[in-house]
C-alpha cells in the first residue's frame, strides 16, 4: 500500500461502498443504512472520520447485524465493545460511517460459490490491521 493510498481507498478500490451512518439519539447508537440493509453474506466496515476502524462479515442482513450493535445482549461481547467504541467516537465529534461490500454471487471455485465475506474478512483484517478489530493494532 503505497503512503498515498488509504485503507478506505483500498476497500473502495475492491468494491466497497457507502452504506450508512451512524448517530448519537438519546445517547444511543443508531445506524441509519441508505444502502445494503437486505444483502446477506456482506463484508462491512465501520469508518471514523476517513479511517477504516472496524471490518467484519455478516451471513444475516446488514440491519440485523448492525442491530446487535446498537442493542448488545448481555453475553454478546463484540457487541458491546462496538456499541461503546461507536458511541466514545460520536461523542468526540467523530463522524462514523458503514461500508458495504455485498457478495455478487459470482465466485466460484471448482463450481462451488465462495463466500466472499468469509473468504475475504481475514485477509482485510491481517493486512489493514483495523483498530478495533481483536488482531487489529489496538485490539
């Protein structure tokens, strides 16, 4: 990745695009999704202020995952970490936006289709070494 380059220009480069914003309502997170909230078996990212914070896979809609973070249960540990981080974010007078990246159905593999989020998460993860991610820098 060249000095120039940033990580969210390498996501976009790849194929991931706006998909949403988060907000403070009542001292709550709210995601507010323009685009993506169906799709299933999609890679997201969560962006403060430009810097890819956060990248993860989902097989269930978009909403429904970024439910979880705005409500964490009890036991949902990834959660509440998320819901706290979005929130401290917010609360400094970060913007913090959702990329999306839905899987297109088509790649295959010996006639078998590969998941591109499980395929791709790990790879992203290892290589941009998002902050929030547990094997991210600041995880």
């Amino acid at each position: 990745m060249s000095t120039e380059e940033t990580a969210l220009q390498r996501l976009q480069d790849i194929g991931f695009r706006p998909a949403g914003t988060w907000s403070l309502e009542d001292g709550k997170a709210r995601c507010t999704l323009t685009d993506c909230a169906s799709e299933r078996n999609i890679l997201y990212a969560l962006v403060v202020n430009g810097e890819v914070m956060y990248v993860g896979k989902t097989t269930r809609p978009l909403k429904t995952r970024l439910y979880g973070y705005q409500n964490p249960g009890p036991t949902q540990s990834t959660n509440i970490k998320g819901n706290i981080l979005i929130i401290e974010a917010l609360r400094s007078g970060s913007s913090v936006a959702v990329y999306a990246l839905p899987d297109n159905g088509l790649l295959h593999y010996g006639g078998f289709h590969v998941n591109l989020a499980a395929g791709l998460e790990d790879s992203l993860v290892s290589t941009l070494k998002p902050a929030w991610n547990k094997t991210g820098a600041g995880g």
